[in-house]
C-alpha cells in the first residue's frame, strides 16, 4: 500500500508481453481489495470460491509478507479457474433443471402407483385365494379378529369343512385334478353360504363366518352342505367326483365355553375332525 493508502502492484508474475501484465505502481484491481486487506491484517486468505475478476475466473490466495515484524506487502497466488466456472455454471443452470424433470418424473410414477394401489382389485390381490376366488387365510384372520371385538360376536357361528382324501386324489390323479377337486368342495360350500362368509383357509380346508347365526342355523347350512355334495356328485362324472367326500364341523359362539371366537373356531374344527375320523374309509381311487 502507497502512501496515499492506494494498493498498487509491486511486481507481476505474468510475462511482459501479456496483454494483462502490469507494471510496478499499476492500481491493485478493485475486485482484489477487500482479500488485500484482510492479507494486510496479517491474516492469510485461501480461495473458498472462484473469483470471477475483469480479467477471467481465476483462484486467488493472498499471503501476508512480514518485515521486522510487521505486514508491509502481500503475495497474490493465482490460478486459472476457466474450465471450473464454466463447469460450476453449466451446473448451476442445468441442476435445477434436471431437479424440475425429476420431480414431474417422480410425482407422474407416484400417481400411478396410487391409483393401482387404490385399485380395489389390486387391494383384493393380498386377500384373495387365486385357486378358488374366495378370500384366503390373511383375509380370514383379519375377519375373525375384527369380528371378535365386535357387538357381532355374540350372534355368529363357524362352519370349517375339509375335503376327504385329497391326498389320494394327488396321488392317483396328479395335482392339477386336486386342484379341481379342491375347487368342487369349494362350489358346493359357496352354494349354500352366504355370499363373502367363505374362506380357504390353507389346502383343502375353509372356513365360514356367520354373523347373526345360532347354532341351529349352522347346523342346517352344515347339512345343507353335506346334501349339495351329494347332489354334485351325482352331477359330475368320472371317478374323481364320484368318490368326492367332505367333513363339516361347526359351532356357535358361546360365552359359556369359549373366552373368544377362536375358541369357536376350535370348536368348529373338533367336530369336523371327529367326523372325518368317523367317516374314514379305505382309499376309494386305487385301480
């Protein structure tokens, strides 16, 4: 810094000839003074940006010169930083951009995924037994809880049916004719419950709610049931249906013996067990 407070160049790095050298008493460019001062005061100052000065982008650090102890001059170190500002620009400009495409993108990809999550038929998928058509054993689990801490709980009843000898069937017929014979148990059920109170509740096993059901009015649709599979067989033709045999249990919620309607449910199946031991005969589909 002159006398008159002005910073001025005291030599210049660049080569003579340069278009931006300058001489000794040159003005110190404005852009530089206030990084000068801080440089003045002692303090070194690294580049924490690209300076964008009349003369190109360029990194700058300035270093405090000491004599006897005190700063009388400081030492500017400059870096080309072209390629870098227009790098930094170019992302500047494009980011946000690219930013705005990403969000239009994702927002576009979120409403889809709504509207097929809202699909009822893709809501149904996680619920639904692909075999049959009726809901399965989640959906199943889901009813019976709910209902079980509902007001309905006193008034309902539960039917379980397993086909006989599937097993056999498998064996003798192959799996796609079990298939088939799972799905005649299951038509003869839906024939005679009410529409929604069935589920296959694992292999050749259901299960029906029945919401505002005594124990006499299951105990009917449990008949029933066994009626409509003697009506079928009588239907079908060939081996396979023929020898088509299925074991029903049922009960109703009592709050005598049962503490929930999973006891019901126990019930249900102790009885339907009980009458398949009961009607166990040999296996019917060997040749």
């Amino acid at each position: 810094m002159n006398p008159e407070g002005t910073f001025i160049y005291g030599v210049d790095g660049l080569p003579e000839d340069s278009g931006d050298f300058r001489h000794v008493g040159d003005p110190i460019e404005a852009e530089c003074i206030p990084d000068m001062e801080r440089a003045m005061n002692g303090e070194t100052v690294l580049p924490q940006k690209i300076a964008s000065t009349s003369w190109g982008a360029v990194f700058i650090a300035y270093f405090p010169m000491h004599s006897e102890g005190r700063v009388v001059g400081v030492l500017g170190m400059e870096f080309d930083a072209q390629s870098q500002y227009e790098a930094y620009q170019s992302m500047f400009i494009w980011t946000p951009v690219v930013i705005i495409l990403f969000c239009v993108a994702a927002s576009g990809i979120a409403v889809k995924l709504f509207r097929y999550i809202s699909n009822p038929s893709v809501q149904d998928m996680s619920n639904m037994d692909f075999l049959t058509g009726i809901k399965n054993r989640n959906a199943f689990e889901v009813a019976l809880n709910n209902l079980d801490k509902s007001s309905e709980k006193k008034r309902t009843a539960v039917l379980s049916a397993d086909m006989d000898r599937l097993k056999q069937v498998n064996d003798t017929y192959g799996h796609m004719a079990g298939d088939d014979y799972i799905r005649f148990g299951c038509q003869v059920l839906q024939s005679v419950l009410p529409g929604g109170a069935l589920y296959r509740i694992g292999g050749d096993e259901f299960s029906a709610l029945l919401t505002d059901c005594s124990e006499t009015k299951v105990k009917e649709l449990a008949q029933k049931a066994a009626e409509a599979l003697e009506e079928e067989r009588r239907k079908r033709e060939g081996p396979l249906f023929a020898n088509a045999g299925m074991s029903v249990g049922y009960a109703a919620y009592d709050p005598e013996q049962d503490v929930s309607l999973y006891d019901t449910l126990k019930r249900a199946d102790r009885v339907m067990y009980g009458q398949k031991h009961e009607t166990h005969r040999p296996h019917p589909y060997s040749e």
